[in-house]
C-alpha cells in the first residue's frame, strides 16, 4: 500500500534522512525556466545506456520491461533494469550516487519529493508542455515543489491512488452519494450485538478522514500544492471544527466503536457483515476474493453539497542529480508515462495511471469509479513538515471518535504539529 509504507519508511528513517541532507551536495540554483534535464534531448550527446532503478514488485517490473524494450528499439539506447524496493532506492542512492554507481532514473511516492530535494538526489525536470497536457492536474501538482525560492517539477508522474467507498450489494442496494446516505446506512444496518455494521471506518487514521474536514474549509497548510506555508495550519479553523463534528457523529453507543482497527473492519467486511468501507485500490484484490460479485465501488460521498476531497497520492519517476545522461534518462521518463505506455502499465500491473486518456479508457466499472475520484483528489503535501501532522492529528482523530469536544482537541493537535515543526527544522 503506497501511503502506509511510504510513511512507515520515513518514519524509522528520518534520522538517517537529516544526517544525509547535512551532507547533500552543493547544487546550482535552480529556477522556474527549469533545469539542464529540460533541455532537449537533441542538445545531448547519445548515451549507449541509462539505468533504472524500478520497484521490486513482479507486475511492475513485467509492465516497465515491455516498456523499456520498445525504448531500446526506438533509440538503440541500452536500458538497464535494476530491481530496487521503491522504499530503500532514497537512502541507497545517498550512498551510491556521489560514488557514480546510481542510476539515472528512480522511482518514488510524491511525499517524499520534500526530503529527496533536500537531501539533493533529484534534479528538477521540465516536463514539455504537450507531455504535461497527458497527466491528470492532480499528478502535475503532486509533483510540483517549492526550494530555495524556486518552483518546478521533480518527477514524470506514473501512477495515481486515491481512494472511496466500497460497497456490499447484498446489504448496501444503490451506491451511497452524500455523507449523510452513508450516515443512514450506518443507523438502519447495524447491529453491534452480531457484529454487523452498516458503515465502518477507522477512528484515528488522517489519510482516510481528510475529506471531512476539506470540505468544510480546512486545509494542512497554506500556499498552493508544493509551494506550502507550513506556519500556516487550518486544521483548527471553523470549518475543521464543523468537519470534526460530523466525523465525530459516526462514532458511538450502537454506532463505529472508536476502537475499531483495520483488520477489524476488513474481517467484517469480508465476512459479509459490514455494507460499506472506506479504501484504496490496493484492496480490491482481497475484497473480491472475499466477496465476489457482491463487491462495488462507489466516488467518495459528497460532503457539504460537494464531491469528496480525497487525498491523492503520485508515484514518478525522478531524475538523479547524479545522472550523466540527464536529458535522455528525463526523455525515457516522458517514454514510460506516455498514453499508450501507461496504458499498458495498468493492464499488467494494475494500477491506475495518471494519464487523461488511459483514465478515460477504463472500462472495468471499479477502477473506473476510482479514476472519477481522481478528479476531485488533493495531492498529500510533499514537504517534509507533512511528517509532523500525521501522529498528532491521529490523536486528534481518536479523542473525538471517543466523543471529547472537538475545538479544544483541535486546538490541541495543531499547536503541537506547530511545535514538531519547529523542532525538527521542517520549515522548507
């Protein structure tokens, strides 16, 4: 699961992370026209290879070798696949870089973008207008980041994740649309004395319940996407306090119990016992070898009168700073994520790709659903700050499923996300 390994990673490395960035190499100063990687490929002489660096999951890798195979043909350009975990390639790449061992291009999720700039590994790219024009907004802005002053992207974007709401049929008859449809679900099917539910969802978990609170007003930070004020946080504006409140409503006697776990809600929703969950493509899989046919996906609800702000989070391939071959390694990316090769990416590895016409060409009716989520999904913040929300709004999330008043709870958790800040030196 790309969010929960991602951050995992990042939260038993960060250590490692500050130490590498004290001894990240001095960089030109990069600027809104972009880098020497944007140049065109035809001012660069012709490597006789590149190396990439691509994740150690076997769709992945069958997908990305079609792929690279056709590149082969196309330039005559020698592409070496080197099977790294996409958690392990940062701190690998700290090390093999300065040595001339890495590769030219590497493969990561959009929240780290933060942390491998400052470390210095990635170059900024500039994607060609008509490239860009593929991608889904969501994925350009994922990738764009703001360092030292300067705005670009880092990274050709390759896949997209969001998540919503599956269903049941046998117990949920019509996709639930607004919030308070699932609200219903949960107040005429559950019977907690049989472990059955109408709706379930994690208490404490930011990833899954930030559409509650973006749909009233709230927001992480100020700025836009990759340009964030970190001293500016709206997780305890009035429109987090409304959003706190109806979250706060689904939990309770003869409601979601705050205790409730992920196995929990799997288990009773594969057993048949809960209508409706909230998830992520990576789930799809077990739920129908659960459920069958009796599976369906449905959009996020709309909350406040509006489609649900999910969370979306990118994977893309970067160019390495210590690449020699920056503007054909950044051309091979363009290669990897055009139409028709992330269109083969999602028939054999079977994620969702961000370009506008595979997305549109979807036919099986979940991943579909999924891609319409897509539309009104919010990039996850890529700068390092982002690190420190997610532990103190978490508890935030469970003293209010517990039922303690919302506005001082909030209060609370941003003052002390504000504290992590300082004190972790996040302020980039």
């Amino acid at each position: 699961m790309f969010r929960k390994s991602s951050f995992l990673l990042i939260a038993f490395s960060i250590f490692a992370i500050l130490l590498l960035a004290a001894c990240a190499p001095d960089r030109q100063e990069s600027s809104d026209e972009g880098s020497e990687s944007g140049d065109s490929k035809e001012t660069a002489e012709k490597p006789e290879s590149l190396t990439i660096w691509a994740n150690d999951e076997e769709k992945q890798l069958e997908a990305i070798k079609d792929i690279v195979a056709d590149y082969e043909e196309e330039t005559g350009i020698k592409v070496n696949v080197e099977v790294k975990s996409m958690l392990e390639q940062m701190e690998e790449l700290a090390l093999a870089g300065p040595e001339g061992n890495g590769p030219d291009l590497f493969f990561q999720p959009h929240d780290r973008i933060g942390n491998i700039v400052a470390q210095g590994l990635a170059e900024p790219v500039e994607i060609p207008e008509d490239v860009k024009n593929t991608y889904s907004d969501a994925a350009v802005e994922a990738v764009t980041y703001q360092y030292d002053g300067n705005t670009n992207q880092y990274g050709f974007p390759a896949v997209i994740e969001t998540y919503g709401l599956f269903y049941n049929t046998d117990i949920v008859e019509e996709a639930p649309e607004t919030i308070e449809d699932v609200k219903n679900l949960l107040e005429t099917k559950t019977d907690p004395a049989n472990d059955k539910y109408g709706f379930m969802m994690k208490p404490n978990d930011l990833y899954f319940s930030i559409p509650f609170f973006f749909n009233y007003g709230a927001y992480i930070f100020g700025g836009e996407a990759g340009e964030y004020d970190t001293k500016d946080i709206g997780l305890n504006n009035e429109g987090a306090i409304a959003g706190g409140e109806l979250f706060q409503s689904f939990f309770g006697k003869g409601k979601i119990p705050p205790s409730t776990t992920t196995d929990v809600i799997d288990g009773l929703f594969n057993d048949g016992k809960v209508g409706a969950v909230i998830n992520g493509p990576w789930a799809i899989v077990g739920y129908k070898e659960a459920i069958g046919d009796k599976l369906a996906f449905a959009p996020f609800p709309s909350i406040n009168g509006e489609p649900g702000q999910t969370f979306v989070g990118v994977k893309s391939w970067m160019v390495s700073y210590y690449s020699e071959n920056k503007e054909w390694a950044a051309d091979l990316a363009a290669f990897i994520t055009n139409p028709e090769n992330a269109q083969h990416y999602y028939e054999v590895a079977g994620e969702l790709v961000p370009s506008k016409d595979a997305l549109n060409a979807i036919e099986d009716p979940i991943y579909a659903a999924f891609a319409e989520q897509i539309k009104h999904g919010v990039p996850m913040p890529s700068t390092p700050a982002m690190q420190q929300v997610w532990g103190p709004f978490n508890n935030a999330l469970q003293f209010i499923a517990e039922g303690e008043d919302v506005k001082p709870v909030l209060d609370e958790a941003v003052e002390q996300i504000k504290t992590n800040i300082e004190a972790s030196g996040a302020t980039e």
